[in-house]
C-alpha cells in the first residue's frame, strides 16, 4: 500500500507518495502526486474516496506529479490499496505518454 501524507505544495493538500519506501529513510526529497477534489473524468486520474483515509471522493492526479523536500511531508491519512496500484500505474503511463510499441 502507498501511503496518503498531507504535504506542503500550492497549499497543505493530501497527496500520494510515489517515491519507493526502500529509499525513504536515505534521500531528501520525496516524489508525490497531489490529490484533488476536482474530479475531471480524465485517464491520469486515479480515484479515492473514504476507504482511501480521505474526507470525500477525489482524485490523484497523476498530470501533477512533483518532487519535494522530505520536511514538506506531514502525517499520514490514508492509503492506496494494493487493487488500485495498476490504475495508479495505467494513470502515470497516460500522464509521460508511455507506452511500449
């Protein structure tokens, strides 16, 4: 499960730690993707709700994944489940374009 922390960007906000937990405790900077109450229907979406440790639907947005210092890392709320990793993954790839020909 990744794990939900309410982190410093434009505004104190939830978002997703992408950044692998092997890694956490030796670098500084931590690789996240926002979450959002705006919820636009789009593919690099991944939709949370309750279950996921946050207040209402909403999404990870995927098109505004950034990478921030640890100490703009606050608490934890929340969780993705494991079932939710492959449109976390489908998300990311429609976000950079990837895609194996």
């Amino acid at each position: 499960m990744r794990p939900i922390h309410i982190v410093r960007l434009d505004k104190s906000r939830p978002a997703l730690v992408l950044t692998r937990e092997a890694v956490r405790p030796y670098i500084g900077r931590f690789t996240v993707a926002p979450i959002t109450s705006t919820i636009r229907g789009l593919s690099t979406e991944v939709r949370l709700g309750p279950r996921n440790g946050v207040d209402h639907e909403c999404v990870v947005s995927c098109d505004n994944i950034v990478t921030v210092p640890v100490d703009a890392v606050g608490r934890q709320v929340g969780y993705l489940w494991e079932e939710q990793e492959a449109d976390l993954a489908e998300a990311i790839a429609n976000a950079f374009e990837l895609r194996p020909d």
